[in-house]
C-alpha cells in the first residue's frame, strides 16, 4: 500500500501549533504534501493520480461520495478511469473491513512505512452495528483525527472485492467447456 496524503499549506500550520501533529517534519521527509491556501487543491490530488495511474496501471478507483464530486469528475474526464461509489455504511464497508482484518492478522498487508499513514492508522478503530456487520471509523471525534488513508484502503478494498468492472464473457477465449 502506498499512501498520499495532502493538507492545505494554512489548516496545516494551524493543527502543528494546535494539535502537536508534525505535518511539516512530515513535509520535509516527502510523506505529505502542503497545497497552496486554506482548501484542498484538487489538481494536486489529480497530478498524483494521474502518475499514480501511469505508474501501477490504475484500472478503477473505489471513492467515498462525501465531498468528491468535482474530484470525481476531473478524473473521469481528465484520466478517463473508472469511478465506483463506495458508500461508508456498514452493507458496503463490511466485506472490506473484514479483509482488511484478514490482511492485518497475516502480515500481508505491506505499505511504505510513512508516519501519517501510522498515525491515521492509529486514530481508526472499528464500528460494529451488533449483527457482526463493521466498518472503521474515527477512535475520537474531531476534524484534527483524521483517518482518511484507511477509508481509503477499505475503498479500495470494497472495488477489489467487487471483481473487475468488465468480466470477460464465457464465449471468450473458446467459448463455453462440457465435460
């Protein structure tokens, strides 16, 4: 797993002083990304993306329809990958949840060691609605705890689930076998 993470350049020098979160230790060392002002600038978002795509051949992305229309849609039109809704209740998160567990558990879930992604990590802890059903959510209420490269993980997670936006059709590649 690699994470990015961005923050408004303001809002972060707001939360350091506030907050004693080190965004700007963290800047220097290349695991968060400052954009200009008090607003998230999405062409940054899209930029990394975009070579993100290039790089790991990016087929779909799993989003979190919150606040990402515009995102969303840049990336539809600019990069032309697919975007699947992924809404963070508990019928879409479970499966994913759960196989984020099911990685946790085994060790087989290897990312590239970034603080911010340890300290989202640590501000995540899990819901459960009482019918074995989970999904994670923030261990302490408040803007500054974010935890938004995990639900991004589940995200990701859930599309992978899914199975591949296109399956290929049995009359494919030979057509139907009879035994």
């Amino acid at each position: 797993m690699l994470a990015w993470v961005w923050i408004p350049e303001e809002r972060a020098a707001e939360v350091e002083e506030n907050d004693a979160i080190p965004y700007s230790s963290w800047r220097e060392a290349g695991w968060v990304e400052f954009t200009p002002g008090d607003a998230v600038d999405y062409s940054a978002i899209l930029r990394t993306i975009e070579a993100a795509a290039d790089r790991f051949s990016i087929q779909r992305l799993g989003f979190d329809p919150w606040n990402s229309h515009h995102l969303i849609q840049l990336i539809g039109e600019d990069l032309g990958l697919e975007c699947n809704q992924v809404a963070q209740g508990f019928r879409q998160l479970n499966a994913p949840a759960k196989r984020l567990e099911w990685l946790l558990r085994r060790g087989q879930l290897r990312h590239n060691r970034s603080p911010a992604l340890r300290w989202t990590a640590g501000n995540a802890t899990v819901a459960d609605d009482g019918s074995g059903n989970i999904r994670p959510k923030k261990a302490r209420r408040g803007s500054v705890h974010k935890m938004d490269p995990i639900s991004s993980l589940c995200n990701a997670l859930a599309v992978e689930l899914a199975g591949p936006a296109n399956p290929p059709s049995v009359y494919e590649g030979g057509g139907l076998k009879t035994i």
